[in-house]
C-alpha cells in the first residue's frame, strides 16, 4: 500500500537560467560561450535549478468509531474480525502512505452521545509527523456510542479551514447511517449530514464519503452527492482500496 503512495509524490520542477544550480544546460552554456568569443560578454546564467513540485493539499480524515463498528464483518472467510479493525488498519496505511506522498493531513475519529456530547478524538494534527505514536494513537480507537455525522463534519471542516492550502480535501469513511438517541436517526441525521457536507464545500473543500455499508446507495447518495462517494461492500478490501480512490481524488480536488 505505502508503495501506490508514493507513486503520488509529487514530482520535481527544473528551471533554467541560474547563476548556480543542480545541472549545467548545456544549450546556454554553449550559447554564452559564442557569444563571449563573438563579443567579450557572456551570462553565467546557464545552470538550472530544481525543486519538489508543490501539490499545495490539505487532507482531514474523519473516522467513524460509533458502537456499530464493533460488529463482525458479514460473510464467510473473515476471521470473525470487526469492522473497527478493518478500519484502524485502513487508517494506519492510508496515513503512512500520504506521509510517503508528502501530504499534510490530520486524523480524527468521532462518536456521540446526543448533540451535546460529541466525541472527536485527535490521533494526528496538521503538521505533526507521522510516526508509531499515531500509529498506536490509531490502533487504541475503541468503539462506542452513536453516529452524528453533521456535528463531527463541521468541527474537522472548521479546522480543516484554518489550514493555509491552496486545495482542501476531507475524507470520511463510516459504516453506517448517521444516528443518535435524540430523533438524529433517519432522515433528521441524513439530511443534518448533507447539509454540513454542503457547508464544507461552499467554503472551497472536497468533500468524499467511503463507506462499507453494503445497503449504502439507498441513502449515502443523498449526503454526499452524486460522484461524491464510494461505497466498497467487502469491508476486508477497505486498506486495498483507499490508494485508489486517493489517487482519483487528489488528481481532481
């Protein structure tokens, strides 16, 4: 997985006409020889210089840790494993992997308990380095409570504003509808949801949902738009999968 990254590191960018440089262009240094010999003057301007290519992104990522993550994975040939588990593995790949592509990127994941108790927990910030204490900051996220998606996108959105980038992305990967105790289930949470979605993006950010609820399409459409989403069934192919939709995004964030 940290290989297909880091094929999305941003390449190299060589300039000519420096005084000093990395690499001598030949074509201006012979250019100045001539005219040196025709005239007396000459530039010394014939180096190039080169630099890492900029992709100017901030990525937040948004973790669903809500108490349905704790259930087995449906089907055979899983291993009894949860969906957190699927989960936290996804999320240590897809974080080693952007710390191979160089992009600045922070990781939340989030549960609730109705709309005064939102639970955001904080594995890593922007412009912290990726290292094992966010790795085990990821593997000790423990399930529990209710899913109030709208209330978790706004926070990580607001925090993801303050970030000076050119392009802003946040990922959320859940499991399930957005649900609390207080009358947050059905269409209340998802149209809670869509709205803070939509907020996000008139405020300049990419916004895409992953999720591996099988039964997704009947509502994830509706909170994150058309092209806005991927739903991937097997929840076991979740670490697999993350690389590519990453790559399709940061080509069109």
């Amino acid at each position: 997985v940290k290989r297909q990254f880091e094929a999305l590191r941003p390449g190299r960018i060589s300039t000519p006409g420096h005084p000093e440089g990395d690499e001598l262009d030949m074509d201006r240094a012979v250019r100045a020889r001539v005219d040196f010999a025709a005239t007396g003057e000459g530039t010394d301007r014939v180096w190039c210089q080169t630099r890492p290519e900029k992709r100017d992104l901030a990525v937040s990522i948004l973790l669903d840790v809500s108490r349905s993550t704790e259930a087995a994975i449906p089907g055979h040939g899983h291993g009894g494993r949860a969906v957190i588990d699927v989960e936290r593995e996804a999320l240590a790949a897809l974080a080693w992997g952007l710390d191979a592509c160089g992009d600045d990127f922070a990781i939340h994941a989030f549960s609730s308990l109705r709309r005064q108790r939102v639970y955001l927990q904080t594995a890593k910030d922007f412009g912290a380095p990726m290292s094992a204490a966010v790795e085990g900051r990821i593997a000790s996220l423990k399930p529990g409570f209710y899913t109030r998606l709208g209330a978790a996108l706004r926070h990580v959105s607001a925090d993801l504003a303050r970030q000076p980038r050119k392009r802003r992305l946040l990922l959320v990967i859940t499991d399930g509808k957005p649900n609390d105790l207080d009358h947050y289930e059905g269409r209340h949470g998802i149209e809670d949801s869509r709205m803070a979605v939509r907020e996000a993006r008139r405020a300049g950010q990419a916004v895409f949902g992953i999720t591996v609820d099988r039964n997704a399409k009947a509502w994830f459409p509706r909170i994150f738009g058309q092209g806005g989403f991927a739903v991937i069934p097997d929840a076991d192919k979740l670490t697999q999968t993350l690389p590519r939709i990453y790559r399709e995004l940061v080509g069109t964030t």
